[in-house]
C-alpha cells in the first residue's frame, strides 16, 4: 500500500516538476556541487565534495528505500533543504554508478523524499558509510 502512496507521490511531483523548479528561486548550493559527480568516483571524494551524507541505505535494508539494484551496494542521501535528496549510489567497492542532483522537486513537501530517522548516518550500523 505505501509503494502506492510513494507511486502516486512521484506521478504528481512529475507533473508539477517544471512549475516548481520554475518558482523555486533556483537550484541549491549543493544541487550545484552534485552536478560535479562522475562515474567511478570513490566514496571518500564525493564526500570531500558534498561533505558528510545524512542518511545511508545498505543491502539489508527492506521497505520503500531498499537499494533498486543488487549490483548497487550502498545509496548515501544528502538533506538538501528545500529540494528533494542528492543521492549517490555506489557499487561494491564503492565507487559511484549514478546519482540524483536533488532537482526533482524543491518546496514545502520535498521532505518527503527524504529517508526516515532508521537511515540517519548517526546510526552505528551507518555511520562506518558516511565518513
């Protein structure tokens, strides 16, 4: 029920997609630093980039933040306030394999694409992932 929920959400912040990047006062600061990411980077320049993530997602996490892939091992998530998540996926030996600049939809409800408290980098079975 809630994949629904989460389906229905990215259907309508499809189409209000260009009239809220339109009133959104631009892109943010770290949307910018995003767009400097390139494939097989490692996990400790783009965090030298982007500075420390906010949330990680791992293979044994279940539910609507699981990692899409079996080939991408680790998805770090930065609060990018008021726009949706920059996200970096990496493979196995951490390396990156795609990204989202976090210009999907900037305004009051972006929160929402944000991953729960469970996936905070303050977590002990997160944290070795996000320094």
């Amino acid at each position: 029920m809630r994949k629904i929920h989460i389906s229905i959400l990215i259907i309508t912040l499809m189409i209000i997609l260009p009239l809220s990047y339109a009133f959104s006062g631009g892109v943010t600061s770290l949307s910018k630093k995003a767009s400097e990411l390139k494939i097989g980077m490692s996990r400790k320049v783009v965090i030298n980039l982007l500075d420390h993530p906010t949330w990680a997602v791992i293979p044994s996490d279940k539910g609507d933040f699981a990692l899409p892939d079996p080939r991408i091992k680790l998805e770090l998530y930065w609060k990018n306030t008021p726009c949706s998540p920059v996200v970096v996926q990496f493979n196995s030996v951490y390396k990156v394999t795609g990204w989202d600049e976090g210009r999907v939809y900037c305004g009051k409800d972006a929160y929402l694409l944000e991953p729960p408290n469970n996936y905070s980098c303050g977590k002990a079975d997160r944290s070795k992932f996000c320094k």
